[in-house]
C-alpha cells in the first residue's frame, strides 16, 4: 500500500503518536533509524581511528532510543488507565539521565598525551548520538535524521570549509648552524610559515657541533607537515626533523 508523502512525514515526526501504544512495526521503525543514524556517525570516527567507532555510536544510540521508547510506552500505558489512576509519570525524568548519564561515557574517549588533550570531538559526538537516540526513540526520527546529517556535516566538512591555522612544533637537529638556519629561514618563508617560538640546544660532538632547534610554527591549512620532514630530512645538514601538534 503506497503512502502519500504527508503520511510518511506524520510518521517520522512522531506528534500524532505521543501517548499512544506503539505498535512493533512502530517500535521496530525506530530503532532501526537509531542503528542507521549511529553508524553513519560512527563510520566517520572508524574510518579517522577514533577511540569511540561505528559500534560504539550505534550502541548509544540504540540504547538511548530504547530509553525513549520504555519512557513513550509507560506515558501511554499510565494515559491508559484514565485520570482516576494512582500511578502517574513523570515525561522527561528517565531521558533525562540519559543526556547526563553518556558524559561518563565519553569521558573515556578524552586523554592526554604529550600535553595534548584529545578525544575531545569523540565524546561531542557520543553525547550528540545519544541526543539523537533520544529524538528518534521518541518518535522524532525526521528530527533525529536531520541532526545526524548536521554531526556528519561537521565531523566531516566543517574542516574543510572553514581553513584554522594550526600550530606545530617542530625539533630539527642539524649541523653547520649559520648554512642550515639561513635555508630553514628562507624554506619557512617560501610556504608562508611563521616561527612564533624557537628553543635550542647545542651538543659537542667529536665531529663538530650538534644545534637542535625546537621551532613553535604556525602553519597554513594547505601545508601538511608530512612534506615539510621530508623536504627537510633531504638536507645533507639535517640530522633528524620531527614534528607534532601542540
């Protein structure tokens, strides 16, 4: 039996359904668009080797639509029983611990290294899927499908569009100081990087002299870091060249 477009709309939106006994097929509706929103999340921070990936976001998900769906089912099942009964329900009270609750969660996903903080975007994005599940276990799926389009968008786009000067830190250990420092000079202008810090050591070796530099940059967007070490390490005068993110 076809269906006309204001009937499928009806659907996903869910307002006609509020208070009322879902049926399987309903019930079964959103949870299938909770599994389909969180992996289509999740594939993004599997693909980038994210501590949370696809299994993770659809676990949420679902999980945070199930809540949703025991909270609708027991305000129809209570709505039921009439305005004599003793039973009442609080809306909002057993979902609400969800959007508290996956914070402990994500919170697994953020750690520190080398004074760096990351997983950050990971857990922004488990509280927004469980946001989603939310939505969609309440009836709310065209809400929740346009949510996920938008945490896609940004996950995957907003980078791209919106060009941030990042900042590098980069050792680079050489010798002949005064040749080597004029190419890096000249090498750092040529691709529009500025060097906002410099620390240096030198070493006596039996060789001669041993300089590293340890250079806080700020780069363009279009510069990869992976050219500059190999432009670098090319250099018959640099010894070593590595960098990382501040």
């Amino acid at each position: 039996m076809s269906m006309t477009l204001e009937e499928v709309v009806r659907i996903l939106n869910g307002f006609d359904h509020f208070g009322q006994p879902l049926t399987m097929h309903m019930i079964l509706l959103r949870i299938m668009a909770a599994v389909a929103i969180g992996a289509v999340i999740g594939i993004d921070r599997e693909i980038k080797n994210r501590p949370a990936g696809m299994r993770t976001h659809v676990l949420v998900c679902v999980g945070a639509a199930l809540v949703s769906l025991i909270e609708q089912q027991s305000a129809a099942a209570v709505m039921a029983l009439g305005a004599a009964s003793p039973v009442n329900v609080s809306v909002g009270r057993i979902t609400s611990t969800v959007v508290s609750g996956v914070g402990f969660l994500g919170a697994g996903t953020i750690f520190m290294s080398e004074h760096k903080i990351s997983g950050l975007t990971t857990a922004a994005s488990l509280w927004c899927i469980a946001c989603i599940g939310l939505a969609v276990g309440s009836g709310f799926i065209l809400m929740g499908m346009l949510a996920g389009v938008i945490v896609l968008v940004v996950l995957r786009m907003m980078q791209r569009i919106i060009h941030v000067h990042t900042l590098k830190k980069l050792e680079v250990q050489f010798i002949h100081r005064q040749e080597t420092l004029t190419f890096l000079s000249e090498y750092f202008t040529k691709l529009g990087v500025k060097i906002l810090d410099v620390n240096f050591h030198a070493e006596t070796k039996e060789e001669g002299n041993l300089y590293t530099n340890m250079y806080t940059l700020t780069m363009p967007s279009r510069i990869s870091y992976v050219d500059i070490i190999e432009t670098l390490s090319e250099h018959p005068n640099i010894r070593r060249v590595r960098t990382r993110n501040l």
